[in-house]
C-alpha cells in the first residue's frame, strides 16, 4: 500500500480537529509519566485527583458567585461523546417521565448533523433516530409546539451571535414544555472576564457540552456538565454507569483542560486553594469527586475500599502513599499494553515532530500487521463502532438492516448503544430508557441452539447490510460458535452484506499469536475496530480497519464524509505514541515473554479456580480470562444488580486482601508484562483468598452496603442540614471504625527528583 504523505498531510491539515502537538502537551506528558501519574484505571470510575479537579473548575464555570459551584460534569473524549451523554441523559429523562424521546437539534452550520443521520434516512431510520435537524432558530421556534421533545440541542456558532435574545427565548420555550435544554459550543476558550463563567454558560441550560476545544484541540476530549437537577434521574449506583467510556477522565487529557482553562483565567485564588486541597487531602479528593463528577460511583468505591489513593503508578505496580502495593490486573478494562507509564514514552514525546503525519506511519504498519487495507482514525471504541457503523450504511445505502448478537458490548454513545442494547451490562433501571433506538436492527441470541436458524432467517429479507459481532464477548468471555462464525462467513458470498468484527477487547495480541483473534476464524471481515492497547496508558487513541472495497463504495455515495472520517479524528501525537508502542513489543524476545507471562497466569487460575469454593473455572482466550463464579453459591443472573453486588464484594476482597485488582473478574494485565508479573499476581491470589468463602463474599457485601448508607446519610445531613447550603468547600464523614480511610498525613510532598523506574 503506497502513502502519498504530503497529500495525506495536506488534508490532514486541512480536516483533522487536532492542532499539531504544542511544546505544553509534549512537556506534560513527559512530567508525568516521569512521576508514574496514572493515567487510566477503570474505564473512567476511578476515584482521580484530575477529575475531580477538572470536574470542581468546569462547575465553578457554570455557576460563579456560589458557594461551590452546582454542576456535575461527565468526561469523555470527543464533542460526539459529550452529546451523546446528554441526549441519552434527556431521553433516560423522559422515559422516566413517560414524555417522548425525540430531540429538536439547532445546528445553523451542519457540523454534527451527518453524525446522527449519515445517510439521510430521515428522522425515523436514522443511525441515530429521533433527532430533527433544523438550521435557524425561527425554524425551531416553530417546531416546538408539534412534538412533545425530550430535549433541544442547540449548537452555538458566529450565526448565533447576534441572535441572543431569540436563543434565550428558544431555551425559555423549551423548559416551560419540559424539555431538557443541551447547549454545544466547539469555539475557542476565550481569556476570562468578569465572573470567569464560560460563555456558554450565560445561556439558561440544563446540559452544556464541549469537547476539544477545552485542550486547545491538542489532545482528545469532551465532556457534559449538567445542573444537579437535570442529573437526578442518574444520581444512583445504576444509572450513574449509563453512561461510561473506558478512556473517560483520561489523566493527560483532563490535565491538559484544566491547564487551558487556567491559562484563561478562569482559576481565582479560592479556586486553586480547592484545587491544591484536593491533591493534598484524600478525603478533599474524594468529596470533590462525589459532588462534581458521580456521587453514587464516589460512595460505592469509597465503601468497597477502591478509592485508591495512589502515589504513583508504574508498569504493574500501583504503589499508595502508605506505601502499599496493589498489582493491577484490571489495566484500563483492557488498556494495557506495556503497564502504566512506560518509560519509553518520555522518548517518543521528546522526538516528536508535530510537522510529520504519524497516522500514515501507523496506518502503513497495522497494514503489515494485518492486512487491512485503511486506517480510520478514532478517540474510543465507541468511535471506532461509529465510523464502523457508518461507513458501512455509506457502503449499501439501499440494505439498512444490521444483524448482531446478544452479549455483545460495542460502547455506549448514541450509535453504537444499538449494537450493546443486548449486552451483559446492565445499563439503566428502567427498559428502553434510550429510546428511540436504530430501528434496523436484528438481534439473535449466539449461543442458542437455534441460532444458525435464526439468522438464515434474517437473511430472508434482502435487506441486511452489515453482520457485526465479537469474535470473543468482552464482558462474559464467551467464545461465538464456530459453526455461527463460519456461516456468517460462508453466506457473505450471496447475501451481500458486510461484516464487521469489534476486536476492541480482543485484538492486539491478547487472545493469542496474531495480532488479531478473528482473521483464523472469518477471512471476509470488512471492518475490525481496535482501541484500549493503542493508548499505551496515556492518551486516547483507537483505529477503525477495513478493505478498500467497502470504502470505494462508501466514497461513491458520499466522498465528503468519508473523508471527514478518514482524517476528523487524526492525532498526530496519539498515533506517534501508539506506533512506537508497538514497534517495540513485536520483536521475537517479546513475544517469548508474553507467553511466558500468559502461561503462568492460565495455569495459576485454573489451580486457585479448583482450589477455591468461589469459582468453578476460568473461561476466555490468551490472556482475555475471566474467573467463572460457582453458580451453586452465586446463582444470580449475569446482569442483575445482586450479581453487580457480589462481584463488587469479591473485588473488594481480591484488591484489600490480596493486593490485586482485578475488573468484574476479569483479568487485563499488561500485555507485555515484566517477568514474573503474574506469578506475583497468582500467588497474592492463591494466599489471600485461601480461607475465604462464599459466607466471607456475602458477609463482606453486607457490611460495605451499611458503611455505604451510613457514609451517605452523614454526607446528606452535612451538606443538606443548614438550609440545603453545604456547610465547607468539601465536607466529608468522620471515620467509622478502624479504617484510616480519610489520614492527611499522606498529604502529597512535592517532588524533587524522578523516582526510580
């Protein structure tokens, strides 16, 4: 495959949101990874000083002159990502409040459009249904009295400017219909002025979103920050994960947005005393992130004691400011290649040149590496899905049906919900809360006996486009059957359609020798999308793969769009940092390593699993493992909240006895580990969890849920006991029995020097 780069550049240029890399970036990263900051630990739910920070500006931004601030703030990694958390926030709203979920969208430039609807198939069988594009406010205006909406979505711009009055009325007109009221803005940050509220923020909302342009469009990023009120319907430990993503709170990134926001202005003195506390105090940390980023998630992991309070983060090693040691197997949900914070990325930064397209380079090698044709460009699996998902309707227009299975998990944005809508997580408290849904879809159950019947079933119609599935379900670990994949790959010949497979949990030599799992099983695949290990546990960075065929096809119907995805997203850091990452893991001693690694954790399990009265086996592939729980104890449905629960408890057990964390038990230790990594990990096992029974996981689920209830109720009655006005900056519980949950002493020194590597 021959690479014009100057042309490629050129466009990049031209089209990509990113800016080339700034010295500031280069130089953060650098900073901190030389004293080993985590950057990512479980798909954005971790307890994080930069959350909490970036989360307690962005509300002091949208409500100046009070207290506290009074906003909570969902990161992200993208303004796509940002608008889907809000839609879905207004749709769970109205579903709730039996009204519909239809979305009246504002958007006078035609910038976010093709996103909900790529091909134009209308407000009904849209990729995303349901949302009503409009170009002026008027228009809007006018609209609202013939739709009962969910919400309206109004994307600000120079069109806007001299319209403010009208905006203001459009947004009154909404709320008095109850609709929820979503703001965008994409402009620049301007220099603070005044009260040091965003400019957005003037605007009477419920919800406002950004996204890059909160880093200068360095690295990427998006958030929602929302009003308390809007929040409610998420502000419990369910709803409050409807909305997730695995590089979300991105350490890098969410200090890159801070660092803008104070180069603005937009930090007084009072402000950075706040910020300062909550890098000095645990308990300022956790408080901050309980009231400004996911209460109930704050409450739960400060109740399963994995608040962790990490002083430094390096390959397997969390390392705490008491000076424990955790050895983390759990990896970003799956992010880890080489550990946290190699140190091999302070010389990949330090040789950056930001003139130099870097996606080229990455695209030519994953081409070596697996034979795909093309590389798009991503920021999360969930935007790997999305191209996916779109090119493919580019592709064959005419054939809008989408078969997938049940089990999968593709992400939770607006468009790749659809492909998860089935999956083993449970995503929200009450059905269909994200209506509508992409009204094309066929779901067919992989593992029922009846499944190959099904889906020559639903090739009747001629009307299917795409078969998508993971080779391996990220959640349960399940294998797909062979006789399912073969037949999807053998009637590929005559029905038509394309397929792809998500290997965002599966690729980059996690489940075996090739770097992908599905190309020994399917040889047709027309897209694959990769993400997690592509970060090097430093920035967000995926890529979407696929064959020249299906985007020849795509860039027939609509060669605009394909070309906006093909560079939109390009980030030249990010692709810099993933090609050198895995420049350096495919040598031969490497590879030997891994297996090394793989054999002795495999093996390891399988012992504690026949030891141990908690599970009946480990499933899964390479180093894609679950520990299986014994259903004559644990005989809960996957997705229940009593099975959410108990594996909560195990995991509490396995991280404050052990030493080991692990996610949902699943294992993600770094794929390329240092020798030895998990026979530590497997032997912290086999000796923590030695004594401890089915009785110990219940017993240990009882007394974190009454810690939890009591913490809350005191948190509720400090905040809420004076006339509903919160009593301190951050106000936390006293202690409750021996735990030294909230000890200042470990408050931060400053460094002087690197730490040792």
């Amino acid at each position: 495959m021959k690479v014009d780069h100057d042309q490629q550049d050129n466009t990049q240029r031209q089209q990509s949101r990113f800016a080339p890399t700034a010295r500031w970036v280069r130089d953060l990263i650098i900073e901190r990874n030389t004293y080993a900051r985590p950057n990512m630990l479980f798909a954005g739910q971790s307890v994080s000083e930069e959350g909490a920070q970036l989360a307690y500006t962005l509300s002091m931004a949208h409500t100046p002159g009070t207290e506290a601030g009074d906003c909570v703030s969902f990161l992200a990694n993208s303004t796509e990502e940002g608008i889907s958390a809000a839609v879905k926030l207004a749709r769970h709203t109205a579903a709730r409040n039996n009204r519909s979920g239809q979305v009246l969208f504002i958007d006078p430039q035609q910038s976010l459009a093709r996103y909900f609807d790529p091909v134009g198939d209308g407000l009904t069988d849209a990729l995303v249904p349901g949302v009503r594009l409009v170009d002026s406010v008027k228009e809007a205006i006018d609209a609202l009295p013939t739709e009962s909406w969910g919400a309206v979505l109004i994307v600000l711009s120079a069109e806007l400017d001299g319209q403010s009055e009208e905006v203001a009325d459009l947004l009154r007109t909404a709320a008095a219909d109850g609709a929820m009221r979503i703001v965008c803005d994409r402009r620049p940050v301007p220099v603070a002025t005044g009260e040091r509220q965003l400019p957005a923020a003037t605007l009477d909302a419920d919800v406002w979103v950004y996204g890059e342009n909160l880093t200068d469009n360095q690295v990427p990023f998006g958030c929602s920050v929302m009003t308390r009120q809007a929040y409610t319907v998420w502000n419990n430990p369910v709803d409050c994960l409807a909305h997730s993503s695995t590089f979300g709170g991105n350490g890098v990134a969410a200090t890159a947005a801070l660092h803008v926001l104070r180069e603005r202005g937009y930090l007084d003195d009072r402000a950075e005393r706040a910020l300062a506390d909550i890098i000095a105090s645990r308990r300022a940390r956790n408080e901050a992130f309980a009231r400004y980023v996911s209460p109930p998630a704050a409450g739960l992991l400060e109740a399963f004691e994995l608040d962790f309070d990490i002083k430094q983060a390096r390959g397997s090693l969390l390392t705490m400011r008491d000076g424990q040691t955790l050895l983390d197997c759990a990896g970003g949900a799956g992010a880890s290649l080489r550990g946290h914070n190699p140190p091999e990325v302070r010389a990949t930064v330090a040789a950056h040149d930001p003139a130099h397209d870097y996606f080229a380079d990455l695209e030519q090698y994953l081409h070596t590496l697996t034979g795909f044709d093309h590389a798009f460009p991503a920021v999360s699996g969930a935007t790997c899905v999305e191209t996916a998902l779109t090119l493919a309707r580019l592709a064959s227009p005419e054939r809008k049906t989408i078969v997938t299975f049940r089990g999968n998990y593709s992400g939770k944005t607006l468009a790749s919900l659809s492909m998860s809508k089935h999956g083993p997580q449970r995503s929200a408290t009450i059905p269909e809360a994200f209506r509508p849904y992409y009204s094309n879809l066929v779901y067919i159950d992989p593992m029922s006996p009846n499944a190959k019947r099904d889906f020559e079933r639903a090739l009747d119609n001629d009307d299917v486009g795409l078969v998508w599935f993971e080779l391996v379900q990220g959640f349960s670990c399940r294998e797909i059957s062979p006789d399912l994949v073969e037949m999807v790959d053998e009637r590929k010949r005559t029905g038509g359609y394309l397929i792809g497979v998500d290997e965002v949990l599966t690729g980059g030599w996690r489940t075996g020798e090739s770097f992908l799992a599905h190309p020994a099983a399917i040889a047709s695949a027309d897209f694959t999308t990769l993400a997690k290990p592509l970060s090097d546990m430093t920035i967000p960075m995926a890529v979407m793969l696929c064959r020249v065929d299906a985007v020849d096809r795509a860039t027939r119907y609509d060669s605009t769009l394909v070309e906006r995805l093909r560079y939109g997203y390009r980030n030249g850091l990010g692709a810099h940092l993933a090609l050198d990452a895995l420049r350096a893991v495919n040598t031969v001693e490497q590879h030997a390593l891994r297996r090394r690694e793989l054999q002795a954790l495999r093996s390891g399990l399988e012992r504690l699993a026949e030891s141990s009265p908690l599970f009946e086996g480990v499933v899964g592939r390479g180093s894609h493992l679950r520990l299986a729980m014994n259903r004559r104890w644990f005989p809960q449905r996957s997705n229940s909240m009593l099975t959410l629960a108990v594996e909560g408890s195990l995991m509490d057990i396995m991280a404050n006895r052990c030493r080991v964390l692990i996610a949902d038990q699943r294992f993600f230790p770094p794929l390329f580990a240092r020798p030895g990594t998990m026979q530590e990990a497997v032997d912290r096992l086999s000796v923590g969890l030695a004594d401890v029974t089915p009785a110990h996981v219940y017993a240990n689920l009882v007394s974190r849920i009454s810690a939890h209830a009591l913490r809350q109720t005191w948190r509720t009655t400090l905040r809420f006991g004076t006339g509903g006005r919160s009593r301190g900056r951050f106000q936390s519980p006293p202690e409750f029995g021996s735990r030294q949950r909230y000890d200042d002493s470990h408050r931060r020194t400053p460094l002087t020097s690197a730490p040792t590597e």
